[in-house]
C-alpha cells in the first residue's frame, strides 16, 4: 500500500480552519435562549422535547448545572500533530472524531 502524502500548511493556514465562539453574557440561560443565540456562541442547539425527547434530556441535564462558558485559544501542537493518526475501522464503523468539548451530565452521560 501506498504512503499518502502528507500535505504541508502553515500554523496560520491551519488556524484559519478552526472557529472559537465568545462566550455568553455571565446571566446567560440557554434554557431560555433563543437558537440564533446558542448558534452565536457555539452552544449546540436545544432538541425538539416531543421528537428528541432522549437527547433533550440529556440537553437539559448537561445545562442545569450553569456551565462556565470561555472563549478557547487555540494553537497547533507541533508534538502532537506528529503522532500517527486514528485508523477508521469501516468494518466496525468505529470513527475516530475528537470534537475539542466535552460536557458530562450529573448523571454520567455525555455530550
């Protein structure tokens, strides 16, 4: 099998790829806020109750807390972006997709 060549880009192109959001005013709800709002600052939209209903709930546990919100800096880890990379298993239809957020519910799940 064939190496794939890597393609080179600069820390600015890479960057440039990559979208952080402003955090919310400190009073912010996203219980009540509108989905233009959650959208603007990069809060994953508010599920359908009636058509999501397992997801909502797990929404609404991940936001009962009041999380902090903060903008990411973000830079390239010249280390990291070394490493070898994930294989996707197409048999198993394993992905491997780091998103950058994580949020853990009261009751273990995440999102």
């Amino acid at each position: 099998m064939a190496k794939k060549k890597m393609l080179k880009m600069s820390d600015k192109e890479v960057l440039k790829h990559i979208v952080c959001y402003d955090p919310p005013p400190g009073d912010f709800d996203p219980s009540t806020a509108e989905a233009r709002v959650l959208r603007k600052h990069g809060i994953p939209r508010r599920p359908d109750a009636e058509k999501e209903p397992h997801l909502r709930k797990i929404w609404d546990r991940s936001f009962a807390s009041k999380p902090k919100f903060i903008k990411a800096e973000v830079a390239v880890d010249h280390i990291m972006s070394k490493r070898k990379r994930a294989v996707i298993d197409k048999k198993k239809r394993d992905v491997f997709s780091p998103s950058g957020s994580y949020t853990k519910t009261k009751d273990g799940d995440s999102i």
